[in-house]
C-alpha cells in the first residue's frame, strides 16, 4: 500500500483553478481525515495516473479548507492489474483503513470483481476508466443491491457512438470512406463496444467488410493485418488497450496501407509517441481530454499541474480521478455526512463541471444507471491524431488544433 501525503498547492494553481463553493474558505481543519481508497495499476501509465490526479484534487481541496472542516486523504493501493488483489485491497480499505469512498481501476474486469464488494459492504465505488455495459447494467437490474457504484467514465456504448460521429464527419464526408474493418482485443469492455461499431459504422454511412476479435496476448498482427488487407477496407476501427503497443509498431513495419480509427487506450498515454518509437504517427484515438485543449476552464490547468508535480502530463485516469475525488468531497458536503447511503444519494445529483466536460450521471430508471450522461451539454469526447511527436485534437471542429493526416504508406482510397 502506498500513502501520498497532502501538500499545499502552487499559488499560480490556486488562482487558475475555480474553487468549488461548497468548501469552507481556508478554514482550520479538525478532526480525523476523509479518507479516500485509490486502486489502481500503478506499476502501468495509465494507472499511475489515476493516485496522482486524485491527490491533486485532494491537495487543492484541502487547500482551501477541506470538507466539514475535515481534510482529504488519499490513501493508494497496487492492485498489480489482478481483480483478487483489487478485491484484497477493497476489504483492506474498508475494514481497516476506513476509507469514506473508492476509486478503482481502468480494468473493467477489475471492477466488475470490486462492484459485488461494493454492494456487499455499502461502500461508495467510482470508476475512473472501466468501459463495460455491464457495470451499469448491475446497478440496473438491481439498483438496491448495486446502488454504490458509480461510472466514471464513458461506457462502451458511449464510446462507440463517438467513434461513428467522429467517422462520420472525418471519413465518410470529409475523405468519402466507404468501408470499414472492425479489429479489437477480446475483453470486457470491447464486447458492447463492437456490439456498437457494427450498429453505428453503417448508419454513418460504412459498410462493415471484416470483424477480427484478437486475444490481447497477441504478439505478431502480421497475419491480422494480411487478412484485413485482403478484405480491401477503407479504414481499420479499433477498439485495443491492453495488447499494447505491438498492434501500433506492426501496423507501421509492415506498412499497411490502410488508415487507424477507434479507440487505442494506449495511444491516451503521454509517452506512446516514445513507446513506439515514432510509429504512433498518424495514429488517432477517441479521449476525454487532451493536456492542450480546453475541453473545459479545468481542463489545462489541471494538466500543468500534473506535469508540473510529476514531470509528464497524465494519462487519461489523472483527468478523472482528478474529477472524482471533486465529485466525492462535494457529495459529502452536500449529504453533510460520510454515510454512505447519504453519500449515493447526494452523487447521484451530481451536476459538476470537471477537466472533460459537465458531469451528471444517469437515473435508475435508465439503461446505463450511473453512468456519466455523453453528448452536447454534458461528456462530448474528442479525437485526437499522433502529429510529429504531439497529440492534436481533429474533432470535433469547436475545439480542432488540426486536420486529420496519415504517414505517406497509408493509402487513402473510396
């Protein structure tokens, strides 16, 4: 278990970052801290930045005098990408750090272990990357029982809408691609993922020509990409995290002529353009936030931040765990109370704007109960292109830096 101690944020931070009202104005802190479990990957990037944007948040909350004039601790656990050591580290948290709230894991098999815990202990749970269906689905079919838990980020549905508005407008009208092949790693949150590309890849106007499912232990996509090329699409959409970067520097050495779409997790990470030694050129992927476009006001403050206490900008887990520790402190202010029943009833009015957007989440009388609401108003996502070393935002147009552009092999063809 590691623990981060709280520290005084930078002045400069402090007047760029707009103070949520509901904290006390600088007033002396008392009694026990709120503690606040963080499970994570934290030996990955994607994981690590999960600890370091929660306690960004929790370092500026205390700043300006905590919640119930009680300050925020986090208190961070390896999970070693393992759902029995994530589970082990629930019940350490709960029973004997005390923890008030958890927020864990990118993995949504990782949270899919933790979410029976959750209802089975009363323990507010909040994903700051898992992706699958099911987790909401959960809290769906059984609000009572499965009401603690809280979707942090996109759903898999969610994120497959996204990818076909962003196809819509950058392949079909803008370059007049017509067809396209599907190619994601076989986990959790790809399944209704890919459930969603096959139903929204035509209505934006492309015919689904091939449909590969990959284990994520996949090391050579030579055949893969054959087999795609042989099928003649227009694009490759994907949907991969965990398999790495090999399907990247392959897609590169072998030179395939054919452009990437969709969403690789990897490719979120501020250090894939090293990682892959330059072959992430050209490579585009659906995110939240970019450390250089102001998804919103928060948005770039907090990545200087980021960057300047931990010498990187984060991956796309330090945006939202950043915004769910917000979310937790002021659901306590609101419910005046730890209780965690108090607690699911106060985030479930959630109405905060964070680093991705304006956060609400969803009914119980929805189909994605306490998932983040996407679309206008609310998460919007963006995509963003690999250029020459840097991570360009290419939609939507409101917040564009760039046009979309691929390396001279790809071959862009109706």
């Amino acid at each position: 278990m590691f623990r981060f101690n709280a520290s005084a944020v930078p002045l400069a931070l402090l007047a760029t970052t707009a103070a949520i009202s509901l904290f006390q104005p600088a007033a002396a802190q008392s009694g026990d801290p709120i503690k606040i479990g963080v499970i994570a990957e934290v030996q990955s990037i994607a994981g690590a930045a999960t600890p370091g944007g929660a306690q960004i948040a929790a370092d500026e909350i205390n700043a300006k005098g905590g919640v119930l004039g009680r300050r925020i601790e986090i208190v961070t656990y390896d999970n070693k990408s393992s759902s029995a050591d994530s589970v082990r580290a629930f019940q350490r948290a709960v029973s004997e750090d005390k923890v008030s709230a958890v927020i864990a894991s990118y993995i949504s098999e990782v949270v899919l272990a933790l979410e029976p815990w959750a209802a089975r202990l009363k323990m507010p749970l909040i994903t700051p990357g898992a992706a699958s269906n099911e987790i909401t689905k959960a809290i769906h079919n059984d609000y009572e029982k499965n009401k603690y838990t809280f979707h942090g980020y996109l759903t898999s549905a969610a994120q497959a809408q996204l990818v076909c508005d962003a196809a819509k407008d950058l392949l079909v009208d803008n370059l007049k691609l017509k067809s396209v092949a599907i190619m994601s790693e076989d986990a959790a949150w790809t399944k209704p993922l890919d459930v969603g590309y096959e139903s929204c890849l035509p209505k934006a106007g492309m015919s689904v020509v091939e449909h590969i499912r990959f284990s994520p232990d996949t090391t050579d996509f030579t055949p893969i990409f054959n087999n795609i090329e042989s099928k003649r699409p227009n694009a490759i959409v994907t949907g991969i995290s965990h398999v790495g970067v090999q399907p990247t520097v392959q897609w590169k050495n072998q030179q395939v002529p054919i452009p990437m779409f969709g969403i690789s997790a990897q490719a979120l990470s501020p250090t894939f353009w090293n990682d892959t030694n330059g072959a992430a050129d050209g490579v585009p992927s659906l995110a939240v936030a970019t450390p250089d476009v102001a998804v919103t006001p928060k948005t770039k403050p907090f990545a200087q931040a980021f960057k300047a206490k931990f010498g990187t900008p984060p991956a796309y887990t330090g945006y939202t765990a950043y915004d769910d520790v917000y979310i937790i402190a002021e659901a306590i202010q609101r419910a005046g109370s730890t209780d965690p029943d108090k607690m699911v009833a106060a985030m479930e009015k959630t109405n905060y704007e964070g680093t991705i957007g304006r956060i609400q989440f969803y009914g119980r009388d929805d189909e994605f109960t306490h998932g983040v609401k996407s679309g206008p108003g609310f998460i919007t996502g963006l995509v963003f292109q690999w250029q020459d070393g840097k991570q360009v935002t290419v939609w939507p147009k409101a917040i564009a830096e760039g046009k979309l552009k691929f390396p001279d092999f790809v071959k862009l063809s109706q």
